[in-house]
DNA sequence: ATGGGCACCTGGCTGC
DNA sequence: TGCAGCCAGGTGCCCA
C-alpha cells in the first residue's frame, strides 16, 4: 500500500495525537511482522514522552526520550487514531496507549509490515542507513538522478523503486511519474538523455506533492489515521487504468510487467 | 557491483 | 456454492 504521500499523510494525521504525549503503554497481540516486535519493545517506550514524529522515506520515526520506535506500513498497513477502549478489530495487531486516552492502532492484514525499536540514530540502522535521499529535498536534483542512473542497465521504473537510488517512489508512483515525464517505463536507465533528467525530478516531486495533497491513493485498504480513504486515485493517469483512453491523447493505457510487478504507460505519450 | 527472482502473508476477485 | 488460481500500495535476501 503506502508510498511516501501515505506515509507522510500518516504522519501529518498522527502528529497532532501524539506529540508531546507520554506512552502509556503498548499493546501487542500478534507480534510476527515483517519482522518479530521485540518483546521488549512495550517495556522500553513505556513512559516516554515523544519528543518528535518523523518520515524518512516510508519509515515513521517515533522519537522518544531514550530511543526510537521505526514503525513501517508494508504494503497493508494502516495506523489510526481512536479512543484506546474501542474493541479491536482482526489485524488490529499493535496499541500505541497514549496518556490522553487515545491509541494508535496498527492494522496490517498481510503482515508486511515492522516495529522495531533502537537507542541509537535510527538514520543508522541497518533497514535505514542505505537509503537514498529524501526525494523532496533539494540533494534529490536531475544532476544527481543522472549520477545514479549512469551506466545502469535496469529498466527505468525499477531504477525509481530501488530505494538506495529513490527513496517513497512505489508502484504506483513510478508509473504516473515516468507517465508526467514522457519517458517509457521499459528504458534502460542509463539510456535515458541528460535533457530528461530535470523533467523526471519535476514529475516525480509533482506527483508525490500532489498525492500528499489529496491525502494520499486509496486502491484497496488504505486509510488515513481518521478512518478515511486518500483521494488522488481521481488523479491517476495510468496507474490501474488498463485499455483506458489515456487522458491527454486517448490511445488506451497498456499494462505490462516488470519485476513481477504492474507497470502501466500510454504508448502515446510515453517514449 | 548489478540485476533477477523469491520470500514473507492475507483477502478479494475471477472463472470453472 | 466451492474452490483453485491470480493479484495486490514493500523490500530484504540469496544467487548468478
């Protein structure tokens, strides 16, 4: 599921419930995740007030005073905000207990996703310390995406979801970027010219901004920590949109595969 | 170093 | 109605 804009409208939802509140306590009922919760995780954040709330590409950073809680969606999860006495539902798997009486509530039907715990800077731990930059940032520029592109023989799409080069840019996102950009998903890397590279950095920033801004791509589970679903779906172009008229020149969007994932393009548009 | 394929999991949908 | 098969927003790991 979530791509960066699910993750950062996450992180916006929440922040508000959670900054500067102490963790009462955490709730774990199903701990096998990508990888096990620490059984020791509820008892080292308990207590703790949260100093911050960060992303670092689709990681969220829960800052606490001695330690940090890394908390990834995978591909179903969901976080919401409700008051800590509603019944949980299945997949309802972990209880973040604030002291004002709300919880955060960690849903994850397939389980893809992790909470894991460190003393150390998290922007060190192993899951994260490869990650490329932050593709909102000024280091994310068209001298760098052609630095990282040289010589690359993959397919350009695969290119932006290998997250040690882009980081936040998943299936979906990949797709409607190289669709903004002109640029066919099948091209090698390393053949896409120097003149392309600005117009890939400014679609794929346009199109995570805009994604952000509409709250994010609901397909299937995701919801946003109000229990509501994200609405740039209504802006896809290409995305899930197989033998429909493309909306700039109506040649019908082709659906191909790549790394064993979908990948969609107007052959119109797209070369 | 790079790239390809698999694995981890559940649920929803399709078609026989 | 039942069920097998396929597909889904991520990504670490193993192998060539």
């Amino acid at each position: 599921m979530p791509e960066l804009p699910e993750v950062e409208t996450t992180r916006r939802g929440i922040e508000p419930a959670v900054a500067s509140r102490i963790i009462e306590r955490i709730i774990v009922r199903e701990p096998r995740l990508r990888w096990r919760v620490p059984a020791e995780l509820p008892m080292l954040a308990a207590g703790q007030r949260v100093q911050q709330l960060r992303r670092r590409a689709k990681y969220l950073l829960f800052d606490l005073e001695r330690g940090t809680m890394i908390l990834h969606l995978g591909m179903s999860g969901s976080l919401r905000v409700m008051s800590a006495t509603v019944a949980p539902l299945p997949h309802d798997h972990v209880d973040i207990v604030l002291d004002s009486g709300e919880c955060l509530r960690f849903n994850d039907p397939r389980r893809f996703g992790s909470l894991l715990w460190t003393t150390d800077d998290p922007l060190t731990h192993p899951l994260l310390k490869s990650l490329a930059p932050e593709p909102l940032s000024d280091e994310f520029d068209a001298d760098y995406l052609s630095r990282v592109a040289k010589g690359r023989r993959v397919a350009v799409k695969q290119l932006l979801m290998n997250s040690q080069l882009v980081v936040g840019v998943g299936n979906i996102y990949a797709s409607e970027a190289l669709f903004h950009a002109g640029i066919r998903p099948t091209r090698s890397a390393a053949r896409i010219r120097r003149d392309e590279f600005p117009a890939l950095v400014k679609s794929i920033r346009k199109v995570l901004r805009a994604a952000i801004r509409e709250g994010g791509t609901t397909l299937r589970d995701y919801v946003n920590p109000d229990g509501m679903p994200g609405y740039f779906r209504q802006k896809l172009f290409v995305y899930e949109r197989t033998g429909e008229p493309c909306r700039i020149c109506k040649t019908p969007i082709r659906q191909i595969v790549q790394g064993q994932r979908s990948t969609y393009f107007c052959p119109g548009c797209q070369k």
